[in-house]
C-alpha cells in the first residue's frame, strides 16, 4: 500500500460524524464552504487536534492546503507521532518561518523564508524516522521551504516510526485551517510528494444495481446522497451477506488534472446484536473490486477504502473511467 487516505473535509459538516474517517477530533470545526476552493475545510482552535492512526510505518509522506489566522508564536501544524511520543513536529514562529522540531522542542531546522497570515499555502514534508540518517523536507507550493538530513529524527527511546498523523494548534488567538490532504506511506508507489492536488467529494446521484431496501423513497442513491449525513433519517439496509448498492456518481469537473486514486467511503452502523461488517465496493466496466471488511457497532461509523488504479486495467484512473464507474457497499458478513 501507499495511498493511505485522502480528505476533503467536503463530506459533513457535524464534528462528532466525521469520528471513524479519523481516529479522534478535538477542538475542531467543519465549514462546508471558505476552503481554498470556497469548498469545505476543518478549523482546528487553541489546543485542538484531528488525528488518524494508522500502522507503524518509518516514512510517511503527508500533503495539505494550509492557513493559519495570527501571527501568534511557535504554533504546531502537524506532529508525526509514535502512539505515545511525538517523533517530528513541524510549526511555525512568529516570524512566520517553518520550523522542523525533533520532538516538541528541539529545533533541527528553521525556513529562511517566511509564510502570511490568512494565505492559503500547500504543504507537503516527507519524513524518514531513525536515530540517524533520518530527514525531513517540507515543501510549500512545490517549493523546498526548509529540510534536514542525516538527522537524529526519533524522539523515541524505542520506536523509529510512526503510527499517528495529527494536524494541530497549540497557542490561543489563532486558527489553523486545512483542506485537501493526502497520506502516502513509504511502501508500494507512489511514495514521493504528489504535489498540489484537490481532493473532489463526489455523491451519488443515480441507481445502478441494488438490493437493499430503502427506509423511504423510490431510489436508494436518494437515501445516502446528503451533503452532511442524516443518519437514521434516510437509509438503506440489509441483513444478507452479499447483498449490495452500486450507485452512479455525480462525474468530475472538465480536465481535473491526473486521478491519484478514487476512495470510496460509507456511513453505516448494525441495529442488531450479532457480527455485521460491511466492505465498499467499485465497479469499473465489467471488473469488481471489494475494500476490507470492516466489523460494524451500534453507532454510526465511517469506513473508507483506497483504490489506488482502476480495477479494469490495473493502471491510473482517468476522468472517463471514474464517471463511468459504479461505486457503493456490500455486507460481507
């Protein structure tokens, strides 16, 4: 694997919905328009955080649209994190110079240029943990903004990797915005910075092959294509294993650029006792491709899946071929 996740932050507006896309929130708040695009963007305040963790890997490559609303000092943008010890922390002083921290406070490197309050920037830093040789580089709209090399880049007495990813705030009377972030670890390809990119939230718009029943309506698209979930309001449900929704998307724009990958998310949750999961589901041409099963609760979850390339050929998506697809859920158990 190396496409790890993708974001948006286009898909719901309520804070405590977006738990299980990431692993915890904090002090955060969901706009659906003012991003970089005038798309939606997550909000992070004094002491707030979004945070995912992933498995341990030692390189993690992380891309993300960036602002932030004072000039207050030495406030955290992203810290790399081993579970229980931050490994790199990247932030900002107040002279507006980007600084790479081992830790939270021992000072590796420090950008001789310097970023604007209330700018929309696109930050990109690969980093390789180890006690030596390790490195760090951030990017700033495509430019190498300040690195390290052949570094002492673990904060950790044991661990030389990290498992956490976490965009924070750490000083009050300011804002830290984000938008259109990516994951890469080191594994598989790619696993070098992709540069500036835009992560497009598609909904449903039409029924291609389902079976599950619908709470209400004549279309099941209808019952899970809401800007911000409604949860129990509108639903489809199924209690066969295999039973599944494919459901036409709403296309990309004209000429969006190269695709990276197309991640299928869905909302579900059990109304039974008993094991229920659920795994998404992509259908390109006449080739199929199922994500992981996920084990379901009682409340409502996220789960999310990457297709890196096109099911039909193996190779890179293409516009055509993303608004040609079916995407949508199965129960696999």
């Amino acid at each position: 694997m190396a496409i790890r996740l993708i974001e948006g932050f286009d898909a719901c507006t309520d804070v405590t919905r977006y738990h299980g896309k990431w692993t915890s929130i904090t002090g955060c708040t969901l706009s659906s328009t003012g991003g970089r695009f005038n798309s939606g963007y997550v909000s992070v305040s004094n002491n707030g955080a979004i945070q995912r963790t992933f498995d341990p890997q030692q390189t993690w490559v992380i891309g993300f649209a960036w602002q932030y609303t004072s000039s207050a000092p030495n406030t955290a943008i992203l810290a790399l994190e081993d579970g229980v010890t931050t490994q790199i922390t990247i932030d900002k002083d107040a002279a507006g110079s980007l600084r790479i921290l081992r830790g939270t406070t021992t000072v590796l490197a420090t950008s001789s240029a310097a970023v604007s309050a209330n700018t929309w920037y696109y930050v990109e830093v690969k980093a390789l943990i180890a006690n030596s040789g390790g490195y760090v580089i951030v990017r700033v709209n495509g430019t190498e903004f300040v690195s390290v090399a052949n570094a002492d880049t673990q904060n950790s007495s044991s661990n030389a990797w990290a498992s956490s990813i976490k965009f924070l705030q750490t000083v009050s009377g300011n804002f830290n915005k984000y938008d259109d972030v990516y994951v890469l670890d080191g594994t598989g390809t790619p696993n070098d910075f992709l540069g500036d990119h835009r992560v497009r939230t598609l909904l449903p718009a039409a029924d291609d092959a389902v079976q599950f029943t619908r709470s209400t309506g004549a279309y099941n698209y209808a019952n899970v294509d809401d800007p911000s979930p409604d949860d129990d309001g509108t639903y489809n449900e199924s209690s066969t294993a295999g039973a599944r929704d494919l459901l036409r998307f709403a296309s990309l724009p004209a000429n969006p650029g190269a695709v990276r990958c197309v991640q299928v998310s869905a909302r579900a949750r059990k109304d039974d006792a008993g094991a229920r999961s659920l795994r998404t589901v992509v259908k390109s041409g006449v080739t199929e491709a199922t994500g992981a099963s996920n084990a379901l609760g009682t409340s409502y979850q996220y789960v999310a899946d990457v297709f890196a390339t096109d099911p039909a050929t193996g190779a890179a998506w293409t516009d055509t071929a993303v608004n040609a697809a079916s995407f949508g859920y199965e129960v696999a158990s």
